[in-house]
C-alpha cells in the first residue's frame, strides 16, 4: 500500500501508540492524551464535508488509514470516531438539526456505535457490552427508532469482556438520556457502521499479526535451525497468508465509495470474510510463537485478543453472512452476476 | 517477494464484450444441465471450441499478425470468467488458448509462431502439456523422458501421464531431459513440441471415478522430431515452464469449477422458498468468498498488465481458490445431510456427485496445494 496517508498514518501511530500506551490504557489509564496527539494531525474530520471545515476525502480515500489503524491495535475508536462524525455531521443538516447535544457542533473525542443490545426506559438508557465502551468518550447509540448521542462521562460503567477487553457495560439516567436524544429514525444507522469499522480494524491486526508470524518464524531456531524452514510450519503460514490477503481486499472493497458512506452489501461481505478468517489467523500465530505467544510481556496477545474480540463484535461472521445470503436468496440472478452487479457495481451482461 | 494485491475494477470498456459473450453462450449452451456444466474446462467439444474461434476468441491476446485479436488481459480475464461460470466445454482449446499460444508467443521461432498461432487461434491446432511421469508428480524436476540429438533432429523416447486431454490434442509441448542425468535435476531439461500422429506414440485415455476420461498416458518409442521441435533455449526448460505456470496459476479457473453446483443449489433454494438463518449464513459466506477471491484474481490480472510475473501472487489465488472450490462441494454437501426433507433434484444430485468424485483433483492440477503452499512460503521468505 505505497500511499502518502498510509505512509504518515503507520509513522504517526507507530510513535503514539506503542505496545507500553496500549497496555497503560488497558490497565486504565487515561486516553486524553494519547488522542491528543492522535487529533493533533486532524484526520477525525477527513470524511467531513468541507463547509464543515473537514478533508471532503472519500471511505476509499482514508482506507489505508483506517487499516492501519487496525495495525496499531489504536486502545479508541478510531475508525469508529471518522464514520460517526460524518453521520453526525450529516444528520445535523438534516433530521436532527435540533438536537440540544449538538448545538454547540459536533462533540469533542472518540465515538462508538452501539446498535445492538440497548434499552430504553423510565430508568433511562442502557447499552450493553458496547466495543470500546471504556475508552470511548461518546456513544452513538440506537434502540426501535431511538438514537442517543451519549457521553461515557455520564455513563455508569463496567468492563464487560475478558482480560483486557474495552468493552463495557454503560448505564445513563433518564435526564441524560433525554439530554441526548437525537432524534427518532425508522431504519438501523449504525449496524453497518460498526462493522465497516471492525472490519477494517480486523484487516489491519491480522496484517499485523501475520507479519509478527512471519518474524518469529524467521527468526526463532530450534533443531538447529529457523522454526520456518520447516514444511509443517511452512504450509500453514502459507495458509494464513492466504486469509490475511483475503482479509485484506475484503475491508478494501468495502471501502469503495465516493463518498463517506459504505454500501451495505459490501459491508456485510467485508465483515463477514474478514471474521471468519479470524480463528485461523490466530491459532497458527500462537502455534508458530509457542508460549512466549500467550505471556504478557510479549506484544502478540496485544493484537490477537482484539481480532477475537472484534470477529465476534457487532455481528460476527455467521450475522453478516447471513445478511448477505439474504440478498442472494432474494436476487434473481446467478451467483456470478450478483458478484458482479451487487458487488462490484458492474452491469448487467 | 509477496506484496498487497491491491483491489482493481474490470474497467468499464468490457461489458459490451461481456454482453456479446453472454448472448453467445446463452444460445450456444441452451438446454445443457447443471452436472454437464460441472465439468466445465475439462468438458471437451471441438465444435464448441470452432465456433468460439469463428467468433474471435481464441487467443484473445494474440497478436493481429499471428492470428488472435489482439486484445487485453482484462478482456482474456472477462472471456475466461463467462465460459467457466457458464459451465462452457471448453476443454479441447483450452491449453493451447491458455498456455501454449502465449508461450510459443514468448519462446518461439519466427517460423515456429507463424505456423502453429494461427492455427490455434483457428482452432485448428489442440495443445496439451505434458509434465507428469509416471515416476515424476511433484517432483517434476526427477522427469526421465529424453530427447537425444540426431542427425534430423531430436529422438525422443518416454512417457507422460495425466495429460489433459491428450487423446483430443493435435500437439504436445512437453518437458524432457536433453543433457545430463536425472540426478541433474533441473539442469539439462528443455521443453519440445511433439506431433501426437507421428509414429511411436500411444496415446492411452484413462477412465476416472466420475466415468470420465479426462487425462490420458502417453508413450513415446523411438519417435522421430526435427531439429524444430524445440521450443526456446535447450536446457532453460525449468524457467520456461514456471514462467508459463504463472500464466495457468493466475486466470478465475481456480474459483468456478464448483459453480454449477452453488447456483444450481441456489435456484433449488429459492424456488422452495426456503430463507432460515443457517442457510442464508451458508449462501452468503461462499458468495463472499467468491466476491473476494475474484477481486484478488483481477488484482494478479492487473499485474500481469502492469508487465509483472506475479507467480507467487498466481499461488495464493490458486491455492486460496482451490481450497474454496472444494469446500463449495463439501458445504453443500453436509447441508444436503443436514436437511433430508429437501427436495433434491437429480440433476443437483449429479453434480454433486461428480463435483465430490472430481474435486479431489482441484488441489492437484497445476501443482499441489502443498507445493503451492511451498511456493508462497518461498515468496515470503521463509525458504
């Protein structure tokens, strides 16, 4: 990817977001700093209009940002942040011109989607097991036809994942919840989002992992020589590479937009794909790496335990797959010419 | 060295050729049945093979002068993708379309070009490629067959096996041994066209599980070849054909040959109305996988514009490919099992059932997996 965003994106969040921050943050330090720096280069507004004084770049423009966001294994919702200010912004001008959350503009730091798992009552808002709910700052957060722009500040919180994991449980009170109210919408916002965010997030760790594979096997000798000269290690390496390259185009051609939008189908192909190559990607990381692979001083677990987290995340392998099987079965044509018109935005032959 | 295979589009110039194929194909092949579809571009017809040359589309990228129409390899790529998916018997030119034209193109004498081009692009000359010995699978390096110099021109005396259908070929550009000994290995090979109706060959076809015969043996005793049988330079024949194996690597061959199946059980499926969450989890992961593998197709297609050998790049696709053609079958497979109530036709039965006799082949044709997977870890620097 020789790409000048690709080449300053892998620079500035190599300096910033090294191993020691991710652990710092997962240990739960505060993440003000890092996005500071993070926000300094202003790449949270390259997909805004730029009469909203953003970049005007286009979802193909900023993925290889986005990719190597996955990469880094950046602690916040990066990607998630770019996607959620350009729906934002969007639906500012439009539905949502009133709402009291955004009358001074687009809010300060990170944002995450939540389209799944919330309920609204009396009692107020909760949103359960929300991807990057403990480092997130706002929560765009959707239940029926009810969408909330919730600030974490405000949240009752409690880590909802495994070891490490920056998932959370947030709760809101009823006048916060009402505070933040953005208006009501018939169709699900923000399903596609999340896992258009995810997806490339998955691309990125797994292009990461790979390479550390690859390292390792070059690198670690036993029987008197590099682990990788051997056939067995050999074909599986080969193997996940496969996957990883798979991965990779999938993520990549979600991307393919004009504008800050995905289309939906590419989505749930990208999501899909890229979840399922998860498992294995990781498994023959850990299996070439040996223990060192699962010890806390050893920077792999960094980026595997996020790409278990993020295949399951807002809709695995198995939903989106799902989704998009939808959409054969409703189509009328063959499985090639759905590829090609559905998919890759050909014409009919 | 392995790099990103960078996503590509087919560029818009091609659907009008697209359309007119599709036209073509849809009266050419009215009528034909999914399990005669499966056997896509092993299925042999010289008649089909005819028309498709009066149209034009043998050696698509040939150059005018010899024959072929000059084209590109998005529209090779384009032409290739609707005969498999169509299920087209494409096999009797397939090779010489594939392989042989280009490499002769490449290779070739003047002479050599000008008399065996045009008559592929005519379909008028059938190629195989004869690599296998009986003694020689993946080891191809070990091959025995041996041409010695004559007077006249080579003597070549031998054998081949698993050769593509080499009893419906006219020609055989084959790998044999010129100088040295087998324990030479690749030094001392050269590749030399054989005429399959010069004395001294046998052509024997052998029967497959599916009661097919797609591959044939081929003995060679005593037989006679003049001095421009040869095909490039004597003793570079290890380099020229990985060099045309990067051309049979790198086409969608290696993502359709179970697509008769899929759409066939796809049709079953909609017209039971059936829609659960299991299958439609099933329909969309393989079509993802398609979607996926066909972008990295075009990506090596776009390298191969671009001037680039992307034989390792060819590897990944292929292996990648193979392996999803493969579990297309077995998918299919279990959720036949799993759904006993579902009315299967027999014609989706037929196929699956040749698709599961045949498929084994996938993973072993133009290389094994495991050589594949061998040749990519070389590419990442792991040998």
């Amino acid at each position: 990817m020789q790409n000048d965003f690709y080449d300053s994106a892998e620079r500035l969040f190599g300096e910033v977001c090294t191993p020691a921050v991710i652990r710092q943050i997962e240990g739960g330090a505060d993440t003000a700093h890092l996005w500071s720096e993070l926000s300094s280069v202003g790449f949270a507004d390259a997909l805004l209009p730029e009469t909203a004084d953003g970049a005007a770049l286009t979802l193909t423009e900023v993925w290889p940002m986005l990719f190597s966001m996955g990469r880094h294994a950046l602690p916040l919702p990066y990607a998630h942040t770019l996607l959620a200010r350009a729906w934002l912004q969007q639906a500012h001008a439009t539905t949502c011109a009133q709402a009291q959350v955004l009358a001074q503009g687009l809010p300060e730091g990170t944002i995450t989607f939540a389209p799944f798992r919330v309920v609204a009552g009396a009692a107020g808002v909760q949103a359960a097991g929300v991807n990057f709910g403990l480092t997130a700052n706002w929560v765009l957060a959707q239940s029926e036809t009810a969408v909330w722009l919730l600030p974490t500040s405000q949240a009752q919180r409690t880590p909802s994942g495994g070891h490490g994991s920056l998932d959370a449980d947030l709760s809101w009170s009823a006048d916060v919840a009402k505070a933040s109210l953005l208006g009501q919408f018939q169709q699900p916002q923000f399903r596609e989002l999340l896992a258009l965010s995810l997806a490339v997030l998955i691309a990125g760790a797994a292009d990461r992992v790979f390479e550390m594979t690859l390292g390792w096997a070059n690198q670690r000798e036993q029987f008197g020589k590099p682990i990788g000269r051997f056939q067995a290690l050999q074909q599986q390496i080969s193997e996940v590479a496969e996957q990883v390259f798979g991965a990779r185009m999938a993520a990549e051609m979600a991307c393919r937009s004009t504008t800050w939008q995905p289309a939906p189908a590419l989505v749930a192909l990208a999501k899909a794909q890229t979840s399922q190559a998860v498992a294995r990607v990781v498994a023959v990381a850990h299996a070439v790496h040996g223990a060192i692979g699962v010890t806390k001083e050893f920077d792999l677990q960094l980026y595997t335990r996020r790409l278990n987290e993020w295949a399951r995340a807002g809709g695995g392998a198995g939903y989106w797959s799902g989704v998009l099987g939808q959409q054969v079965l409703q189509a009328n044509s063959s499985a090639l010419d759905f590829v090609r018109t559905e998919l890759f935005a050909e014409p009919a032959a | 060295m392995l790099t990103a295979l960078e996503f590509n589009q087919v560029p818009a110039q091609e659907a009008a050729f697209r359309s007119e194929i599709r036209q073509f194909l849809n009266e050419a092949l009215v009528g034909m049945p999914s399990h005669a579809k499966a056997r896509s571009w092993m299925g042999t017809s010289d008649d089909f093979s005819k028309k498709l040359a009066k149209q034009g589309w043998l050696g698509l990228t040939i150059p005018k002068e010899y024959g072929g129409s000059g084209k590109g390899f998005f529209s090779r790529f384009v032409l290739s993708e609707e005969l498999l998916a169509s299920g087209a018997p494409v096999a009797s030119h397939w090779i010489a379309d594939r392989q042989s034209g280009p490499l002769l193109l490449r290779y070739g004498t003047e002479a050599q070009r000008q008399f065996y081009i045009p008559r592929i692009c005519r379909g008028e000359a059938f190629f195989c490629i004869g690599m296998s010995e009986p003694s020689s699978g993946s080891d191809l390096a070990s091959i025995r067959s041996r041409a010695q110099r004559t007077e006249a021109g080579w003597l070549l005396n031998g054998s081949k096996i698993w050769t593509t259908n080499a009893h419906g070929c006219h020609y055989m550009i084959a790998l044999v041994r010129t100088s040295g000994e087998t324990s030479d290995r690749q030094k001392g090979l050269s590749q030399v066209i054989i005429d399959l109706s010069l004395p001294g060959v046998t052509v024997r076809p052998i029967t497959d599980m599916a009661g097919d015969a797609h591959f044939s043996e081929v003995f060679f005793d005593n037989v006679n070849l003049g001095a421009d049988a040869l095909v490039g330079t004597e003793g570079q024949g290890w380099d020229q054909v990985n060099a045309e194996l990067a051309f049979e690597r790198s086409g969608p061959e290696r993502i359709y040959s179970s697509i008769a199946l899929l759409d066939c059980w796809i049709d079953a499926l909609r017209a039971q109305a059936i829609q659960d969450a299991e299958t439609s989890a099933l329909v969309g992961a393989m079509v993802a996988e398609m979607a996926t593998l066909r972008a990295l197709s075009l990506a090596v297609t776009q390298k191969l514009v671009d001037g680039e050998s992307p034989a390792i790049d060819a590897s990944v696709v292929k292996d990648f490919g193979t392996d999803f053609e493969q579990r297309l079958i077995s998918n299919i497979a279990a959720w036949l099992g799993t759904h006993p109530e579902f009315i299967a036709s027999p014609d989706l039965l037929q196929t699956l059932g040749y698709l599961e006799q045949m498929g084994a082949t996938f993973s072993l044709r133009g290389g094994t997996r495991e050589i594949l997977r061998g040749i990519i870890a070389r590419g990442l620097g792991l040998r």
